[in-house]
C-alpha cells in the first residue's frame, strides 16, 4: 500500500475534500478524486469521509493507495457458451479507472484467461463490494445476457451485513438517481420491478455478544446490532443495495457513506448469478464455509 499524507492548511480549509485531494494528486480529474474517496482511500484523521467533507484547519488527509489488494485473489470461476464467470474481490476496481494507478478486474483479465476469446465485462461491482462479474466474448454473448436481464431472467443473490435488527423479508422499491452524485439518491417514484431488491434476515446479532463462528470479523464483540441478510435484485444500479438497505434504516456496517458506522469497509458481496442455462455462485472470504448454518444455504438454493 502506498500512502501519503497532507495536514490541512490555510489554502486548503473550508475545502471540500474531493476538490482538496488535488494537492496530493496533482493530475488526477476531480471523477477520479471522487472515485478513490468513494473507495475508502482517502481517510480524514484517520476516518473515511465523504467527498463534500469541508475541511478544517490541521486536519489531516490521508491517501492510502492500495496496489497489492487483490489481483492475487482474483479469479476465473466458469465459461458457459460465450459467457464467463470471474471473482473480483473487495477492494478491487471492476474496470480500469483514467488517472487511477490502482489495478481493476479489467486490466487483469488477459492473466486470469488464457484463451483467445477476449472478453468485455457486462457487469460491474463498487470497489468495496465482493463477488461474481460476469464477462462476454461476442455480440452474440452480450445479446443473450441483455436479453435475459430484460425479460427478468437474470437473478443476482447477495450476502450484506446490515446494521440494525431488520425483522422480516421487505421489498424497497424506490427509484434510484444516480447521476454525477457520489451518493445514489432514493426518489418518491418506484422504480420498475427489474430495479428493486428484495432483502430476507438470514442472522440477527446482538450488540456486545461474541462474533459467531461463521463470521469472519476482527472484533472480539459485536459493536452494534446487526442483521446477515439475503439481498435479491435483476438489473443492478450503481450502489443499489447499499442506498436501498439505507433507506429502510438497515444500512450496511461499515459504510459510512449510506449512514453506517465508521470501520474498514462495508460487508457486500454478491455470491449468485443465475440466467437460463447457467448459475455461478461464491462465498465471501468474510463467511466461514465450513461453520455456515443450514438457513445460509437454503436461502441461496445452490443446484
């Protein structure tokens, strides 16, 4: 990882973090500022921020570029016909970001592949969140998948760690605008059936009590109630799950962007893509295989 800091000064104070961060990268678009806050490196006093943070006199920024994170976690999972199947884990950009040195699933492609198809990902995944990206080599391939997702044959299972004790399966089904805003905004109006998500209590966990067996967290207790639940959608909008879990008052532990607590990143990670034909699934390295009670598999109705 590489890091390096900047203590706020006079020219900087009452700066918005995003527009302030161009003193420590110098040639970087203010999108690519925003995508790097967005992807919790970029800490003020030692704490992710969001990017409109005004700053304040002494502060401190600090960008932690994470350049070994991942690739060598990354992996090729399955091929069906013209579709192929990767893990990208947390941490790692989907796609290669202008101006950004840090690695994406995209630019690793051709070592994760060693076919002569070349590959163009239909699906993308925010930094922090974990799991299945789905691939094509052809026109041919990327017209099966549209097709699918538009006719509501495509289903998406994730796994979302939630703050708070969420009591019963609900549906949020409000339209989400995500347009030049680092933060997806709910709207009044629903949203088409295709952009909802479903999300089903899997685990709740009381405030204080040991970390289960089947939860890999470093903490010696539970700092707060949460919820393990199963998030369904079809078509993906950007930050989906997190601005709709956020918006029912369960937001994701650890993402403080939607309203959660403070921590290193947020639990996310979508485990299930499921077309006619074909179904990919993975766990999350933050959930234990071995100790996973018998509801987690159930709900995830692996084939």
């Amino acid at each position: 990882m590489h890091r390096s800091e900047l203590r706020v000064g006079a020219d900087q104070a009452g700066q918005r973090l995003d527009r302030a961060l161009q003193v420590l990268c110098p040639e970087s678009s203010l999108r690519t500022r925003r995508r790097l806050i967005e992807a919790g490196q970029v800490l003020v006093n030692g704490e992710i921020a969001h990017c409109a943070r005004k700053l304040r006199l002494k502060d401190v920024i600090g960008l932690c570029l994470r350049k070994d994170t991942s690739p060598a976690s990354a992996r090729f999972l399955k091929q069906h016909g013209g579709l192929f199947f990767f893990f990208k884990p947390r941490g790692l950009h989907t796609v290669r970001l202008a101006g950004s040195p840090s690695p994406s699933l995209e630019a690793l492609l051709p070592e994760l592949w060693d076919g002569e198809e070349k590959i163009r990902l239909v699906q993308r995944l925010d930094c922090g969140t974990s799991g299945i990206v789905t691939g094509v080599c052809s026109d041919e391939a990327l017209s099966v998948f549209r097709d699918a997702e538009e006719s509501g044959h495509v289903l998406k299972k994730y796994f979302a760690l939630l703050e708070g004790s969420l009591a019963a399966t609900c549906m949020a089904s409000q339209a989400l605008d995500t347009k030049k805003r680092a933060r997806t905004k709910l709207l009044s109006a629903e949203a088409p059936r295709s952009r909802r998500t479903t999300l089903v209590p899997l685990a709740h966990l009381a405030s204080g009590s040991p970390v289960p067996p089947w939860l890999r967290l470093p903490l010696p207790v539970l700092p707060c109630h949460l919820t393990l639940a199963g998030c369904s959608i079809q078509r993906g909008a950007r930050h989906q799950i997190r601005a709709h879990a956020a918006g029912l008052g369960y937001p994701l532990f650890g993402d403080s962007l939607y309203g959660g607590s403070t921590y290193a990143w947020y639990f996310l990670h979508q485990a299930v893509v499921s077309l006619p034909g074909v179904e990919c699934h993975v766990l999350p390295d933050w959930l234990s295989e071995e100790a996973l009670p018998l509801a987690f598999w159930d709900w995830l109705a692996w084939k």
